[in-house]
C-alpha cells in the first residue's frame, strides 16, 4: 500500500534561519512526487513536481530534491511570507494520488 | 482565470438532509477529484473521474457520490448526511490523472449536526 510520511508536523523558525522538511514515501511504480502549499482557509497551491531520483527543482527561497525513498523541501533564508502547511503528494503507477499529512511551517520576524 | 470554483463554501446542515456541493473549472482539464481534508489525516480522496461519464472509487468514497455529465462540472452529493462528514472539502482537476500537477479549489466547510 502506498504511503507517504512528512515529517515534521510543525516547524518554527526565525526569519533568515534556513531549515528542511522530508517526506518519505513508498510507492509502486512512482509517476511524480509533489509538492504544495497551503494557507490557512485555502486550497492546495502547485509547487513543484519532481519525477526521477536525483532531479531538484527551485523557486525563489524553495528547493525540492528527490531520491528513491524520500524528498526534502529546502528552505533557505525563510521570510514570515513563507508561513504555510506545506504537503507532499506522491502518483503511482496507475495515476492514484496520496498526500502526506503535511508540516506546518511557521516563520517569525 | 484559469480556476476551479466551489459552491458553497460554508454550509452547516442536519443529519439527513441531502446536500449537492458543486465543483466547476474552466481550464478544459480532463481529469477531476475531490478530497476531504480532516486535521492529522491530509488530504484524502473521495471519487475521481478520469472523464465524462467515468468515475471511480477514492480512499473514502462510503457516504458519497459524484456524477460527471460535462466536462468542466463534478458536483458532489451526500444523499444522507452524518456528523462524521462534518469536514474540509476541495476539488481538483487536472490535465491528466498522475503525472500533472492538480488546480485546487478554494474548499468548501461543511458542519453536520
């Protein structure tokens, strides 16, 4: 069965304190492992999708890198904009999607 | 805008009480699916549907149905509405099921008394 596992729950940083988030995964037949963000009271908003181990995908303060196992979000130098529950998805084979329970990530000034 | 819309967005109703929640998008996505969103669970899905008139079974569809007679409307249906469907609820499309990222609605907040 598939499964996807972040830790941590919660995270607290202070502004410029650079941290990373994991999300380790098993899965028959990876299709894509995804990252989103989430704000309090809204959707799930795309950040990246990664699809081979290796690969590493950027935006702005954000890093994503994959291996076989697992994936980390980096986040490098956080500002308090960056404040959000932040949830890894990852597709099988067959096109099924399974999130994670997602770390909420706090940044104070 | 390239969006997916939910109606209604907060909804408190009674045990019972058949309910429709609808679920649009303009971006001509093929595939779409909703979820429910419970605190310490994720996201977990309830039906999806790969394209008009194709649906199946998510990891919790018990309560629930779903119909896609168009491609850009999934509405989602609790004929009898109970407590424990008291939850977040969002809908997604995406071009293709897996592999492409999924646009999500903005939720809609559903209480069961």
């Amino acid at each position: 069965e598939d499964q996807v596992t972040q830790s941590p729950e919660a995270l607290r940083l202070q502004e410029g304190e650079s941290s990373s988030l994991n999300c380790s995964y098993t899965v028959s037949g990876l299709r894509g492992l995804f990252w989103y963000r989430q704000d309090p009271g809204k959707g799930p908003e795309f950040l990246f999708t990664l699809y081979s181990a290796g690969e590493e995908k950027e935006k702005e303060r954000l890093k994503a890198t994959l291996t076989k196992k697992e994936s980390f979000l980096h986040i490098t130098a956080p500002k308090p904009e960056d404040s959000a529950t932040y949830l890894c998805a990852v597709a099988d084979s067959w096109g099924k999607l399974q999130f994670g329970a997602g770390t909420q990530v706090v940044v104070t000034p | 805008e390239a969006q997916v819309t939910q109606n209604p967005r907060y909804l408190i109703t009674v045990t019972g009480k058949k309910l429709t929640v609808t679920c649009s998008q303009n971006m001509n996505h093929e595939y779409m699916s909703w979820y429910r969103q419970d605190p310490g669970l994720g996201l977990r899905q309830i039906y999806y549907s790969m394209n008009v008139e194709v649906t199946d079974k998510g990891d919790v569809p018990e309560g629930y149905k779903v119909s896609r007679k168009e491609k850009r409307n999934f509405p989602l249906i609790l004929e009898s509405p109970s407590p424990n469907q008291t939850s977040l609820y969002f809908c997604a499309s995406s071009s293709r099921a897996g592999g492409s990222e999924q646009f999500f609605g903005p939720g809609t907040r559903l209480t069961v008394l």
